[in-house]
C-alpha cells in the first residue's frame, strides 16, 4: 500500500510563493534586529552623553564658585586694609562693577555649556532617527 502522504505534493507556485514569505520574514526580522540595537546603542550614547555634560557643567560651577570666593576674600582683604570710609566705598563700588560683569560672563559661558550638551546629547538620537527612516534598499 501507498503512504497518502507520499502522493500529495505541493505545487511549484505554492514553494515558492512560501520561500518568498520565509525570506521576507528573515530579512524583516535582521532589520528589526538591526534597529533594535542601533536603539540599543543610540541610548546608551545620550546616557554617556548628559554624564559626560553633567560633569563638565557641576566641574564649571565649581571653578566659578572656587574663583567668586576667591573674589570675595580678596575683596574683604582690601577692605580691611582701607584706610577711609571713601576707600571702603570705592572699593566696595570696584568689587561690585567687577563681580556683575564675572557674573555676566559666568551665565554666558553656562548657557553656552549648557547648548553644547544638549547638542552632543541629542546627536545620537538624530543619528538613530536618520537612519532608522532610510529608505530600504
């Protein structure tokens, strides 16, 4: 007797139709794959990015306050040399001038800082979002 299985075959059309599908479905999932761990690493590039910012933004505000309180001994060391109330109140007025304009220029170079971070942070994400909308070829 026959196996029934041995008798049925599959139409030509219908191997092929099923190899496309399989191969389809491959390569789907090898780009999936793919952008997963271009996400994977786009992540861990924004995380290495702000730690890397937030370092360099706590260290500037650090020197800032290390050089304003620098400033201020110096400024009370003169002081208590002055010999006048007129010198007190010239030096107090120079002290004042001087430490507006550092101030100015400390929030100048933190906006500036601050701009630079959330570039370099941002940058992976649109690189991962550039190619993530490539065209498939």
């Amino acid at each position: 007797m026959t196996n029934p299985a041995d008798a049925f075959e599959v139409p030509e059309q219908v191997r092929a139709f099923a190899e496309k599908g399989v191969l389809q479905a491959r390569d789907t999932y090898a780009r999936f794959k793919d952008a997963a761990q271009d996400g994977n690493g786009a992540i861990e590039a924004v995380f290495n990015a702000a730690t890397k910012g937030a370092h360099d933004y706590s260290t500037k505000l650090l020197d800032f306050g290390q050089a304003n309180t620098n400033a201020g001994f110096d400024f009370l060391q003169a002081l208590v040399g002055a010999k006048s109330l007129s010198d007190a109140t010239e030096l107090w007025s120079t002290h004042t001038r001087k430490q507006f304009g550092t101030f100015a220029a400390q929030a100048k170079e933190l906006t500036e800082l601050t701009q630079k971070i959330a570039v370099e942070t941002g940058e992976p994400v649109r690189t991962g979002a550039s190619k993530l909308f490539q065209p498939v070829a």
